[in-house]
C-alpha cells in the first residue's frame, strides 16, 4: 500500500474540516427537531388527569430539574458547552446523566448492529456477487426472489415469526432480553446464554438489511462486467475466476462499502422496532422511549451519538476509497 | 346346567360392579384449606418501565405503576377500593364530630427496609411533603380533594390529621392510597423525580436492582410486620411486546404477565399446558372526553344525542369478542363500590329527534347534518398505539354516521396525544379510564373539573354538598346524585369496561387473589395473610373442589353405589329364580 503523500493528507484534512461542518449542523438539528414535535416532557410526568390542575409554578419546578425552563437560546448554549464537556443533561424520564444511560446501551447496540451490518454485508454482498457472476443462470433468479422478498419484509414481522418457531414451537432460544434475568450462571454459561438471546434479533436484523446490499452489490458487479476491460481480460485468456474477483468485483465494492456507510444509520433506525420485539437494550429502543416521553435531552444525546456514528461510517468510507481503488488516488494527487 | 351358564354370564357384570365399588370407596373426596404456597423465586413479564418505582416515578398507561410502588411501600389502610377501611400500617382511625379531624393509631412493630424505626414522624412528614412538594400522581389526595391542612406527630404512634373541610373518607381513601415515605431519607430530597436511588419502604420486598427498560428484581422483606411474604424473590423483566410476553409465558420462560390478555389470545393462551386465566377485577374503561367548549359540543342536548347513538353492545361484542361490559352514564367502574347503576339508552332514533329539536338537521340531503350552516364533522384523537381503540374509534364513526355525525379518528404517537388532551386540543379523545380514575371518589371530583371540564348549575350545588359531608354515607348519596346527572348530561362517553383477564402458569405458582380495582400482580398475592384480611379467595382456594363440589361429588357417588348394589340384589334374584324355574323344569 502506497504512503500517504502530502496531498493526500490535506485531502483527508479537508474532509474532516466538511464532516465538523456537519456535524455542527447535525447538532443543532438534534436540539431543534424534538423540540418541534408538539408535546413536553410534562405531559408524560404528570398523569393527565392532574396536568390541568397543577399551578404554573409546579409546572416550573419541576421543568427546572432538567433545565428545560430556561429560554431557548441559553438551553441551545448550555447543550453545546455541555457537549464539549461530555455532560449531556439529565433525562427527564429516569432522572440520570444521559451520558451514562447512552453508554449503558451502546455496547449492546454495537454488538447487534454492529453484528448484522457484517453479516449482512458479507452474506448480502456476497450473494449479490455471486449472482451477477452468473447472471441469466437459475442462481440469480432464485437470489433475486429471495432477497427482494426479505427487503420487502417488515422487520417485526420477520422478528414475531421467528420468535414464534424457534421459541414457540421449537422451544429452543429464551423470547426476551440480552441476559437472563437471574444472572445465576458466570463465564461460559453467561456466554451461552448471552449467544441464544443475539440469534435471533441479529438474523432478523441481518435478514432486513442484506437485501437492500445485495442488490447494491449485485447490480455494480454486473455493471462492471459488462464494461470493456473485462472483456478486454477475458481476451487476454484470464480464467472466469480472475476476470470476476480479480478485476469485476474490486471495482464493483466501492458502491457497496457507500452503501454499507449509508446502512449505519438505517440500521440503527431499524434496530428498534427489532429490539422491541426481543425487548433488547439497545439504543434503538431507548430511542424511541424517549420519543414517546419527549425526554428531549436523551434524543439529543442518542441523535448526536448517531449523527457521530454516521459521520464516522463515512468518513471511514471516504478514505477506504483511495486504497480499494487507484483511480481515486490518482485524482487526489492531480 | 342353565344355572352355571347363567352364573358365567353374570360374573363378569358382578366383578364390574365389585370393583367400581372398591373404587367409589377408596377416592379421596376432600378439599378443604389450602396452606399458602412457599416458592424461591418466580418471574413475572411486565409491559412498561415505571422508573425506579417511588411515589413520584408515574409513567402513563401502558403497565402497573401504584401496584409496583405498593411492593416496595405501604400506605395506612388497605387499598382504596375497598368496601370497609381495613388497617394496615394504621391500627385505628378515629375522626371528630364533624369529621375535620382524625386521630390515627399507628403499627408499633414496623421497619424501614435500611432497619430504622417507622415512626408517625415519617407519617406527618409524608403528608406535608406530597402537600407541599412538587405534584406527582398522589399528591393532589393532600393538596386538593381534600386538602390536608396538618398532619402532626402527637407521639410515636398517633398522628392527628386536620382537613381544610369534612373529609369522612380520609381513612377508607386518602390514607388507603398514599405510599408512607421514610422521613430519614426523603427530607433531603430536593428534586424527588432526579431521585435514582431504589426505594426504601416498609413494605414486603425490597427493589434489589431495577435495569432500565430491562427488569427489575424484588427481594422478600423477611422482617414484614406481616411475617414474610410467600416468594422470596420476583424477577420482573420488561417486555414491551404483546406477543413476545405471552410467547414467553407459554414456553415457560415467565410466570404470569402483568398485562391483561387480550380477547384474541385468550383461547390459544388458556390451552397452553399449565397456564391457566383469571378474571384479575382491575378496574379499567374505554371512554370519550368531550370538549365541551368546542361547538357543537357545548350543547347538553348535542352531547346526550351523540352518547345516545352509540350501540355499545356492538362494541363489545365486535372489539371485545364479548370481553367485557357496556359503558355506563356513570362513569364510575361498576365493580366500585360508588358506582350508580344506570343503563346507557342506545336509541338512534331518539337521538335524532333530540338532534332535530336542537336545530341540528341536515338540510341539504347529503347525510350530514348541520350546525349554524356548517356540517358536523368531528375528530376523535387515538393512541396509535393501541389498536383495540383505533377499532373502537372507527366502529363509533359508523354508528355516528347512521344519525347524521361524522366522526374522523385521527391516531397520534403518545407524545402528541398527551399533549394534545392536556392543552383541551381536540373535540373528542379517546382515554383510558385507569382505576384511580373511575374507582375513587375523590379522584371524581378532581376530573370533574381538571379532565372533563363538566359545567352543569346542578353539579355546582352537589359538588359543594359532597364537600360539606361529614359521613362516608352522605358522601357515597351525593356522589350517586351526581352521577344521575350525567344521564341528562354527560360529561365524558363511557364506551366499554374491558375484562382485565389474566394469565398465569399454576404450576409455579397459585397465590394469585383477584383484588378489586388491582388486578392479581400485587403485594396481596404474597402475603399469607392477605386472603382472610380481604376476604378473597387465591386462585389456589378457587380452583380446589370446594366443599359444595364435593357435596356434588359424594351425592355421585352415593348414587353410583346405590346402583350398583341394587344390581347386585337384582342379579341374585334373577339367579335364584331362574335356577328355581331350571330346577322346576327338570322335575317335568
């Protein structure tokens, strides 16, 4: 692998400096947007059969213990300072550091999405690969179907029916959680178990996302097949195997690796509803909690961790560019 | 000859009959009194996370919050559904003439869960500071209706309570619903909801550990004032998913589940092996706020007119699967002892007169009627996320449109929908009647006019009589004289009381008691003395054959071996007879 050279470095700088910018914005749409949605984070504390007759200063005492009575403005300042303090406020709903809370769930949600973009990428991907390498064959029509039918899926759907044959009917894997409840069991027990409640949260999620990379992979391999140089390889007497992994494919990832960057997000938005149905810990689930509640502090702590996240994922793609594929490389240094 | 063919053919019938004999005598025929059930742990699935469960961690509706909180702390008298006060913490309560005043008599043999004394100390300072601190779902019982001017520590165990007006069920009510907080700890809490400590109470379990959105884990309180309870410890896990709970529940995973089961599930659910259902008595409605100041609501007759259209058994029957019972005017739960039976008319046709007598008619033929030129369109607002009151919503809309209404359910995220109903931004909405709110009196007057906004002259002057009753008695008259007034008047559309069944697996565990307006998932269903103090039956006590059954059974019995020995007589005699005749013939 080529050296960084000095250009390549101030492209990289320059990237970074667009994704701050980014960032920044992401930031303020976090604060802003929850704010928007009709609703307060009162409205959940307090039973509604009492809302209209607590007095407005009730009403302001108990917004002040989450600093939600302050004036806009100074709520914005103080989220950005607090930002850079690493002290996202206190959530309205559980009365804790939304900090602690997001770092309780990230490991889980590092484990299941983390988990399903990989598998979902390699089996995806892969199958898209294969398909357009045997484009017109029985294998294409039967991949095809297949996973245009689990992209089509709801996945609480998918989720329910294999909680209702694995847990249901076959009685094999626990329905619910990350951990049993009783801890009892420590080392390789607590793994096991650990394991029999990630398989299927992380097939479900797996099964909703690989169709979506399959066809991203499936279309950019077989729109590189079809191009001049492969055929010009074929002509140089290449076998098959080489002209489709050696030349095809490595042209055809740098669609799927954006689309793999794209997923981070989508994923997460995806976890959810899956998380939900398997009553995991996730941030997904801890997400839409707080939407339900308006814990405002907690969205904008769990949108900046994605926002954070999708950056990343992209960022990361953005530099994986130049070393899957001179060309980029080559354009850089012009 | 004849007689040893004959003796062959009837002895198979005689050992038949022997031995069913031996049978019917060696069944055990005896029910009786069931000694409480003793089990390790047990885990119960429960829809919703309701924070570290003190007084002031209310979530809404879905889940059980007070019965949660009432695992962890106790409160004076029993619960405040029931027909009698029954002590708890308290041993007696006694008010002054005129009932503005009352002398309570406290437990002297009761601890905090950290080991520190309960004392009337605690008492006094928990009353002051619902009453004077930030709101949370108890604190308008000391607040508001009634307004508890004092609460003072006379010695260690009397407290003198001082109410601003008569307040006759202060001890059947307001001291059965308030948790006692330790003063110990809660006088150095500032803000109670950024409170994440678990609680100490007094009561049966601790809260050992509470994950967020995950579980919570209750361990026994083995000094309970009451002896310990029956489990030693309960598993809560939080599964938000219908399906997935009573997946769990029927491959053994949880014990029982703290939602109630819905109508669709309740077959297959009821056949699973071990799981059995049971009616819990948790008090729960379906109604329709009106926004009375929105036109044409603001008109009684309007108002009375549209509850009139609603064929309620429909609902039932169709949403419900038969589920349930059909609303009343009254507002009230039926199984609550404040409830005034009375029977909504369904009569469309009555509800057009008194539509066209109001000048709401439809005048231009297009089957909407019309008010002050404009055609009546309301909206309804729904959770989006119960399905059960979308269907109901929808339902509604089509009997509305036989009269001439037309009814757009329009579904909102709970957030949106909380909002909304808060700030009186809608026409009509569609809400939960939760125990607290359709069992208790108080609670009553309270909605009366924060949540349903209800204007009548006639209410005016019953509403300050309820206030100025000094007796349970006169209270329970006057609050039956208001609930007649919503016949004429309504202020709120009672569509339907749901059974609140409930599942649970008998093989782990049958202590379950059915308690009024609670459902079976709370503290009573572990204590050993809680059936007797109730006068409740578990489920356990239920299901045995009770004495009359057996009565039943021994009569069977009885008539079985009355059966079968006059078979026997009867088979002799027609051996001996036919024998006699064989013995005859041969002599010809």
């Amino acid at each position: 692998m080529p050296r960084p050279s000095g250009a390549a470095w101030r492209r990289i700088g320059g990237r970074v400096a667009q994704y701050a910018l980014v960032l920044l914005v992401a930031v303020s749409l976090n604060f802003a947007i929850p704010r928007l949605a009709p609703g307060t984070p009162i409205d959940y504390l307090v039973p509604s059969e009492q809302v209209a007759t607590i007095t407005p200063e009730q009403r302001e005492r108990v917004l002040a213990q989450f600093g939600l009575e302050k004036p806009l403005l100074e709520q914005y300042r103080l989220y950005l300072t607090g930002i850079l303090r690493g002290d996202l406020g206190v959530s309205a709903q559980q009365g804790r550091p939304v900090v602690d809370m997001l770092l309780e769930r990230l490991p889980w949600t590092l484990v299941l999405v983390g988990g399903a973009i990989t598998l979902a990428t390699v089996v995806g991907g892969g199958a898209g690969f294969l398909s357009a390498a045997r484009r017109g064959g029985r294998t294409e029509a039967w991949g095809l179907a297949l996973f245009m039918f689990l992209d089509s899926m709801p996945p609480f759907w998918i989720g329910m029916l294999l909680l209702v044959f694995f847990s249901g009917y076959l009685d094999l894997l626990p329905v619910f959680g990350a951990l049993p409840t009783s801890g009892a069991a420590g080392g390789f027990g607590l793994t096991l178990e650990f394991a029999q409640r990630l398989v299927l949260p992380l097939v479900t999620l797996t099964m909703v996302r690989a169709g979506w990379l399959f066809l991203v992979a499936r279309s950019s391999l077989a729109g590189e097949l079809s191009e001049d140089y492969i055929l010009m390889a074929e002509a140089k007497g290449l076998s098959r195997r080489q002209v489709v992994l050696g030349h095809g494919v490595r042209n055809a990832l740098l669609p799927l690796v954006t689309a793999v960057a794209v997923e981070v997000g989508t994923v997460v938005g995806g976890a959810t509803v899956v998380e939900t149905v398997f009553s995991y810990p996730g941030l997904g689930r801890l997400i839409y909690e707080s939407v339900l509640s308006r814990d405002y502090l907690v969205l904008q702590g769990a949108f900046l961790l994605l926002a954070v996240g999708v950056i990343l994922a992209n960022l990361l793609a953005d530099l994986l560019y130049p070393i899957l594929d001179p060309r980029v490389r080559a354009e850089s240094l012009r | 000859m004849v007689r040893g063919a004959l003796e062959q053919s009837l002895r198979p019938v005689l050992v038949c009959v022997l031995g069913l004999l031996m049978v019917v005598g060696s069944s055990p025929a005896t029910g009786g009194a069931q000694q409480p059930q003793q089990v390790e742990r047990l885990t119960i699935a429960t829809e919703a996370d309701k924070g570290n469960l003190t007084p002031y961690s209310f979530r809404p509706p879905p889940g059980i919050h007070s019965e949660l909180v009432g695992l962890v702390y106790d409160t004076l008298f029993l619960h405040p559904y029931t027909e009698e006060p029954i002590p708890w913490l308290a041993t007696e309560a006694s008010p002054n003439a005129d009932a503005t005043s009352w002398t309570v008599t406290l437990r002297d043999d009761v601890t905090w869960h950290d080991g520190e004394e309960f004392t009337a100390e605690d008492v006094a300072f928990t009353y002051d500071y619902y009453r004077d601190g930030p709101p949370n779902r108890y604190t308008h019982h000391a607040s508001d209706v009634p307004v508890v001017e004092s609460a003072e520590a006379l010695d260690a165990t009397t407290v003198e309570f001082t109410c601003e007006q008569p307040c006759p069920t202060l001890d059947l009510i307001t001291l059965a619903d308030l948790p006692i907080l330790p003063q110990h700890i809660w006088e150095d809490v500032e803000d109670p909801q950024t409170y994440t400590d678990l609680p100490v109470g007094t009561g049966p379990y601790r809260l050992t550990e509470y994950v967020e959105d995950q579980s919570y884990r209750f361990e026994a309180n083995e000094d309970y004032f009451l002896g310990p309870p029956t489990v030693g410890e309960i598993e809560m896990p939080i599964v938000p998913d219908p399906s997935s709970m009573f997946l769990a529940l029927q491959n053994g995973q949880v014990d029982t589940a703290t939602r109630p089961v819905p109508p669709e599930l309740q077959e297959s659910l009821g056949e699973a092996r071990d799981v059995e259902l049971v009616e819990g008595k948790r008090f729960a409605s379906i109604f329709y706020r009106f926004n009375a100041e929105s036109p044409p609501l603001d008109q009684q007759e309007f108002r009375r007119a549209l509850d009139m259209a609603v064929d309620r058994q429909e609902l039932v029957d169709t949403v419900l699967l038969g589920n349930g019972r059909t609303g009343s005017p009254s507002f009230m739960h039926p199984d609550s002892r404040w409830f005034e039976p009375q029977d909504a008319a369904f009569d469309p046709e009555q509800a057009g007169v008194i539509l066209d007598g109001a000048g709401i008619s439809d005048s231009d033929g297009d089957g909407i009627r019309e008010y002050e030129g404009e055609p009546v369109s309301l909206s309804i607002i729904v959770s989006a996320n119960d399905p059960l009151q979308i269907r109901t919503a929808e339902l509604v809309a089509q009997q509305l449109g036989e009269v001439g209404i037309e009814l757009l359910p329009e579904s909102l995220d709970p957030g949106t929908l909380s909002q909304r109903q808060n700030a009186l931004d809608f026409e009509l909405s569609s809400f939960q009647g939760v125990p607290h709110l359709i069992g208790d009196p108080t609670q009553m007057i309270e909605s009366l006019e924060s949540l349903l906004v209800y204007s009548n002259p006639e209410y005016e002057g019953l509403r300050e009589e309820w206030f100025q009753s000094t007796s349970v008695e006169q209270q329970d008259e006057t609050m039956r004289e208001i609930q007649r007034l919503f016949v004429e008047d309504p202020p709120a559309s009672t569509l339907y009381y749901p059974d609140t069944t409930y599942a649970y697996n008998s093989s782990t565990y049958d202590g379950w008691i059915p308690v009024e307006g609670h459902g079976i998932h709370h503290k009573w269903s572990f204590i050993p003395e809680a059936p007797e103090l109730l006068g409740i039956e578990t489920v356990a006590q239920r299901t045995a054959p009770p004495e009359e059954e057996t009565g039943g059974r021994t009569t069977l019995y009885a008539v079985v071996v009355a059966g079968a020995v006059v078979l026997l007589v009867l088979g002799y005699f027609l051996l001996r007879r036919r024998s006699a005749r064989g013995s005859d013939e041969d002599q010809i």
